[in-house]
C-alpha cells in the first residue's frame, strides 16, 4: 500500500494508522508526498514527511512537478495540481508494485464537498461526495484502486488522534486563504451551521453520501446499459441514435450524454448543466444539423439521426 501523505493532519494521522495496522494486516507500506511547485513552504512539508516515514522505517517516494501548473489552460489549478499528484502516485504505485493508495480524506472533506456541490449546483453523483474506494483511473481498473480508510472520522477526532499519539503534523497556510471558495465554505458558512442547527453535521453528511452514492451505483448500471442500447459504430468517437435516446427518460438521457462524452476523452471534466441543456437541444426530434465544442476538447455533432461526440482536432 502506498500513503499518500502531504504533512497535514489528515494524512499524519492515515501515515500513523497504517503503521499500526500493517503487521496485523500483513501489508506492504510506504508513503510517498508530492511537491505540486506553487507554495515556498512546500519543498520544507516535503522534507518533513520523508523524516516522518524514515523514523517509522518505511520506505519514501518523492515527487515534484515537472510543469508549471501556474500556466493556465482548459482546467482550474486545483485541478491541474490534482491531476498532476494523481499521475505521479499512480505511476509510483505502478512501478513500484503497489495496488492500494491511501488518501487521508475524513467526513470533514465529505461535509465540506456537499456543500461545494450544492452552491456549483451539482448532480446527484456530486452530492454523493468522495467515494471511500474507486479504481484510480479507467486505464487501471482494479489493479490500482484508490482507498480512503479516515472517510467516517471527523477532523476534531484526528486531531485527538494525533495529540494522544504526540505526533505533530505540518500545517498548509493555503487552506486558509478566503479567495478558495472551499475555505470559505470551511472557515464562514459550515461554522455556523454546526453552531446554529446540526451539530453532528459531518457524521450525518457521511450517511447521506453513503445513501447517494449506492443509488448512484445503481443508476450507473442503467445508464451503460441505455447507452449500449443508443450506441452506433463510429470510427473515431461514439455515435448515438437519435431515435433511441429520445426514448430514455430525461434523468437517463442526461446521464447518457455524460457517459458518451467520458467514453470518447478519459479524465474529460464532467459536463455542467448549461453544455447538457444545450447537447438536449440539439439532439431533440427533427433539429438540423449543429457542431458544438465543448469545454475539454470534445466535439458534438448533430448529422442526420445521430450525435457524434469525437475529439476535437485543432486547426
């Protein structure tokens, strides 16, 4: 099992349970911390986590950024730094011989997740928040799968955790700055709910994701199964009957259309409700022919009775 581990509180805590847990579980650990290039602090975390895992004699990967993920492009820098950490342990783990990866996200992280849902106005796969175990990407499959063993916990328990083992753990200054819309969310709004209404918030979120996510599931299944049903062959991209899809119910279709476009570009950010209207406008009865470029590179097609999605080439 690799450890994803960043120097936070979080992932000390998941570092120092694994520990615990290895001999009696009979697993392989080590843990690996990436340096995403864009905090000063940030070679010195590093630093501090491969002493942390040498004084507990297990085996450390670093890494560091090749690109400069300040340059901007199609994706937000929360997500070029997220893809940039996911490609680097995945490919560790890969070399390295490791089929688990361990992130210490906690309830916390689900309480704080469903509420950056609702306010971007997420679906329901959104609301379902941040699973506890999916393979890390498509390509992987079960070979590599990523795990998260702190989901149920809450922050206030891993910082007891951490103080009764007298463990201290390195603190990301970033996570406090109000221009990130998660910080807020932590720092302003869930505050005061907590106060005010629910004070168990987090332990009540996780059962709310578990419900969402195990309904998610099941609609997923119907969702590849319409989709194999609305498939024409196509050469260079996935190609969908008209006539079939618009006999889905409207919850499928629009399922459908995102699961289209994730089979024609892997890791295309997921479509927003906006790009979907607009893909069920142009696929309705009788409409003429449209191209569409959506966000990520994927072209849509509207020709005759079929939609096309395919890879958008540049000129």
């Amino acid at each position: 099992m690799l450890a994803a581990v960043s120097g936070g509180p979080d992932s000390t805590a998941l570092l120092l349970v694994l520990r615990e847990l290895r001999e009696g579980l009979g697993f392989e650990l080590a843990v690996a911390s990436f340096n995403h290039g864009l905090r000063k602090e940030a070679g010195g975390e590093l630093d501090w986590v491969q002493k942390k895992a040498l004084s507990l004699g297990l085996p450390f990967f670093p890494g560091k950024s090749e690109k400069d993920l300040k340059k901007k492009d199609a994706h937000s820098l929360q997500e070029r730094a997220r893809r940039a950490r996911y490609d680097f342990l995945g490919k560790t783990a890969g070399e390295n011989g490791f089929n688990k990866i361990a992130f210490g996200h906690t309830a916390t992280d689900q309480t704080e997740t469903l509420f950056l849902g609702i306010i971007r106005g997420t679906g329901r796969a959104g609301l379902a928040g941040i699973p506890p175990r999916r393979p890390l990407s498509p390509k992987s499959g079960d070979s590599i799968m990523v795990i998260r063993p702190l989901l149920e916990r809450t922050r206030e328990e891993i910082i007891g955790y951490l103080r009764e083992k007298k463990s201290g753990w390195r603190e990301d200054r970033s996570n406090r700055d109000p221009k990130y819309l998660r910080n807020r969310i932590r720092g302003r709004i869930i505050p005061v709910i907590r106060k005010e209404a629910a004070p168990h918030l987090d332990k009540m979120v996780v059962r709310l994701a578990e419900i969402l996510r195990e309904e998610e599931e099941y609609l997923e299944v119907l969702t590849r199964k319409a989709l194999k049903k609305c498939c024409l062959a196509e050469n260079n991209g996935v190609g969908l009957s008209m006539a079939r899809f618009g006999s889905l119910p409207p919850a499928i279709r629009r399922r459908v259309l995102r699961l289209a476009i994730s089979q024609v570009k892997e890791n295309h950010p997921p479509p927003g409700w906006e790009v979907i209207r607009e893909l069920e406008v142009i696929s309705g009865p009788g409409r003429p022919a449209r191209r569409l470029s959506l966000p990520g590179g994927v072209r849509a097609e509207r020709v005759g009775d079929r939609l096309r999605f395919s890879i958008e080439r540049k000129s």
